[in-house]
C-alpha cells in the first residue's frame, strides 16, 4: 500500500513535491510528529525546532520520500523522531537539562494525553516478548541509544543485537496490529 | 552502497543508527524496492508505538500555559528531592529559581541528565486529592507526591498480596512526598491511611 493512512493522493502528491501536499500533511499529522519529538526531547520548543527541521529538510531532498517508502504518516513520524534522537545526542546534555528546566512550563498532564488503551496494548505487547528482545528493544526506543551503544551495555556481539531488535519490531508490530 | 539493509531497517525506524549509516538505508532503498518497503513496515511499527505512548494535546498551547503550573513543577520538585538539596516547602510553584539553583550544582545535574524517570497515578484518591509517583526505569528511587492533604500518609510495596510499608509522606506545605531510594523494580505501591489502603498505583517499566 502506498499510504497506509489511506491517502495516497496526499502521499504521491508529497513526493511529487506539490506544496499543498506538504501543507496538509503537516494538517494532519503535525499532532503526532510533535509527540515523536517531544517524546525524546522532553521540551516543547525544542520539539518544535525538530518538526520544523525535519521537514524542511526532507522539502529540500528531491526523492528523500517516494511512495515506496510506505505510508507517509510513518516516513515523516521516523524522519523527525530520528532529527529529534541527533539532537540529543549531540546537545550537551548538561545544557540540554538546564534548558528543558528553564523552558516555559508547560502542564504536565496536557502534554501527557495518550490513549490508556493504546498505552496499554505497547506495555502489553513489549512484556510479552521474551527479555533478551525486549530489553535492546527498550533501550533502542526510549533511551534512544544506538545499536553499538546496546551492544556494550548488553555485552552482546553486535549482530545479535542487530536481529534482536529488528525481531523484537516485527513481533511488537504484529502484536499491536493484531491486539 | 549497503548490500540491502535488512536487519538495519528496524535500527534505522528505531533511531539506532547514526546519520551516515541512515543515509545509506536511504541511497540504498531509493533503488532497491524490497528494501524500500521492508523501511517502510518498520517505519509503520515504530509510528505505531509513537501513537501508543501518546500524543500531546495541543503543541501550540503549550507555551501559552501559566507558568509554574502544578504540573511542571512536579518534576522539578522530584528532581530536586532527589538530591536532597533545598528545602522542598520553598519549592512550590517557584519553578524558576529552582531551576536556577539546579543549573549551578553539577552533580545535581550530571544526576538529573542521567535520570529518566516514569510516572504513574494513584488512584482512586478520595476528596479531591491527586497523588503519584516518579521513579527511575530501574527502579533504584521513587517519589511519591500527594497533592491536596497536609495528612502524613503511609506508603507500602504491593507484592505477592502482601504489603511491605516503605515510609511515610512528609508535609511540604499543599504537597506531601516521599523519596525512597531503592535496589529494585516496584510494581505495585499503596498509599496508605493508617491500615486502610486509600490509592494504589501501578508501575511499568
């Protein structure tokens, strides 16, 4: 399928850089790409700069998105997440912590609205799979460490860890599809 | 170029990978299809669990919002406590200069930058009363926080239907907390009034 969001108009119109195909993908999933950052920065306006960054560059890349990639929904959710992961990692994370601190506040609870269900269904499914894929999983998604970094902290050979997590994915996918 | 990027799909959706090496995935799938759609159904699962952990309500909102609103102020309330560094009644709803007095202690944030931490809610809480804990992936600190009662109340680990008491909140004017160092993951906690369990919250990690 070329968009699993069910847009493939929006998707091929995207890749065939029509600009009003970048503005009503950012309409609809501006909520979600938000949340993708946010939910590794930690900070609002630092979430914002990384949406804006991530797609401006993939504006600016000719054939970065093709419908071949997929739904253009997940291209665009990976692209700002992976902008928002090499922005953490590169800030100084002492600096990035007084920065979060210092931001304008923002409320909590507003910010944490996810669906208990949904929620529920991703602790579900990720405690079902067995701990040596679950753990690099978990560490791959929310510590956002790279696969060498989880290969040193797990003491695991590096291809292990590699068809760990891209089984761990699969079976956390197919269980979330299926739940 | 890559061969095909197989096992570095999940990597590459997951953010396991560093700029060059996404780079590659993406030369190599702009002209090799099978890898182009194996990118994309990781791409899929990684949304889908983006979509599973929630979605913030309003990004623009956000900014608009009162400062030091209770709810920002329960991390930085946490984090200071952590350290035991000031005394947390000076705290309330001065988010600023606590922020202030964390940026001048290294140690305080070389700890907090290295402490991710969760949350989960007690509940039912009685009369208006809201109360939770943050507590760090691998279990070794938590905080319970109860909001809305100056009343010392009991907190006990929940496990194999017996309760094990931990401690007893502490008064810090509007707020009651308690930090509890620990060697190991909680996955059940009680707020308790006297013998009677009031609130429970239950922890992932």
């Amino acid at each position: 399928m070329a968009d699993g969001d069910g847009n493939r108009d929006l998707a091929t119109a995207f890749a065939a850089r029509e600009r009003w195909a970048f503005e009503e993908a950012y309409r609809q999933f501006a909520g979600l790409l938000y949340a993708a950052a946010y939910n590794v920065l930690g900070e609002a306006e630092d979430a914002r700069d990384a949406v804006h960054d991530a797609l401006a560059r993939v504006w600016r890349s000719p054939g970065a998105y093709t419908p071949a990639r997929g739904a253009l929904k997940s291209f665009l959710t990976v692209c700002v997440r992976n902008e928002a992961i090499t922005r953490a990692r590169s800030q100084n994370r002492r600096t990035r912590l007084a920065v979060r601190l210092a931001a304008e506040p923002v409320e909590y609870e507003e910010l944490r609205i996810g669906d208990p269900i949904e929620s529920d269904r991703l602790r579900i499914a990720l405690a079902a799979l067995p701990e040596e894929i679950r753990r690099p999983l978990e560490l791959a998604y929310y510590d956002q460490m790279t696969h060498v970094e989880i290969a040193r902290a797990l003491d695991a050979p590096l291809g292990t860890i590699k068809s760990r997590i891209a089984n761990g994915l699969r079976r956390l996918g197919a269980a979330m599809r299926h739940a | 170029m890559i061969e095909h990027v197989g096992d570095d799909a999940a990597l590459y959706a997951l953010g396991a990978l560093d700029d060059a090496q996404r780079d590659a995935c993406d030369l190599h799938a702009s002209a090799c299809p099978a890898c182009a759609v194996l990118l994309g159904q990781a791409c899929d699962d990684v949304t889908a669990m983006v979509e599973a952990d929630g979605v913030p309500a309003a990004p623009l909102r956000a900014k608009t919002l009162p400062r030091a609103g209770l709810g920002a102020f329960w991390p930085a309330l946490a984090a200071v406590i952590l350290v035991a560094l000031l005394p947390a009644s000076l705290l309330y709803r001065q988010n600023a200069s606590v922020t202030a007095q964390l940026a001048q202690e290294d140690a305080m944030v070389a700890r907090l930058a290295s402490s991710d931490h969760r949350t989960a809610k007690f509940g039912p809480m009685p009369g208006g009363h809201s109360a939770r804990v943050m507590y760090g992936p691998t279990g070794s600190w938590y905080v319970v926080m109860v909001k809305g009662t100056r009343k010392p109340m009991q907190v006990a680990w929940m496990h194999d239907g017996e309760k094990t008491m931990l401690g007893t909140t502490r008064s810090l004017g509007e707020v009651a907390m308690l930090y509890l160092p620990q060697s190991h993951r909680m996955e059940k906690l009680a707020l308790m009034d006297g013998n009677e369990v009031v609130a429970e919250a239950n922890l992932a990690y």
